[in-house]
C-alpha cells in the first residue's frame, strides 16, 4: 500500500542530517568512528531510496499508486486508510529498521577492517 513512504522518508531525513553533519566533522575533532559513520551516510541513503524506489515500482506495477488524487488506492477509503496506516507502521517501519540495522553493521565491519591499516600506518609514519 504505502510502506515505501517509511524508508523513503528516513531516506530524506538522514539526507538532511548527514549535509548538517559533515559540516560539524570540519569544524570539530570527533572521533573516528563518528567520522566514519558520518562519512557512510550516503551509503544509507542510496540503500533506503534505492529500496524505496523498487518499492514504488512493484506497487505502481499492482496499481497500488495511481497518477490521480489520492494518489495511493488505499487512501481513497477510512477503512482502507486505516489498514494503509498500520501497514506503514508495521512493514514500512519494520523495512526502515533492518535497512538501518544492516547499514550500521556494515559500517562497523569496514571501520575494524580499516583499523589495523590506519595504527600500523601511525607507526611506520611516527
């Protein structure tokens, strides 16, 4: 129905967040793996459009979107609006959460996996 607006809105978000942020990394010393998980934010937000915009294909595919006013068929109805709303808070929220969950992972992994390059690279320069 409209799960895809979840993702698609932290998507959005955390493009906002992440302009805002980079310019608080060049102006303070924060630690590096603030500074990396600031860095990979785009990393975020191309996985949650990305997802987001194949939702929104699959739906207009199954004429769940329409190019007319409401614009998504569940909202031409309350009680088709009410299941729309629990589904974006159930599906939609749960899709955003695991996006996220696997983006934090992933950004963890490559931070220890840069770690023992950038101490031995200290060493040898100091």
């Amino acid at each position: 129905m409209a799960c895809f607006l979840v993702p698609t809105t932290e998507a959005i978000v955390t493009s906002v967040a992440s302009k805002k942020l980079n310019a608080y990394v060049d102006e303070s010393e924060a630690s590096d793996l603030t500074i990396h998980f600031i860095k990979n934010m785009k990393t975020l937000n191309s996985m949650l459009l990305g997802g987001s915009a194949l939702l929104m294909f699959e739906h207009l595919w199954h004429g769940e979107i329409t190019p007319f006013f409401p614009f998504l068929t569940a909202a031409s109805s309350p009680q088709q609006f009410t299941a729309m709303l629990k589904e974006m808070a159930t599906v939609g929220v749960t899709m955003a959460l695991f996006v996220t969950f696997v983006w934090v992972v992933m950004t963890l992994v490559t931070f220890k996996m840069q770690l023992p390059y950038t101490k031995v690279s200290e060493e040898v320069h100091s």
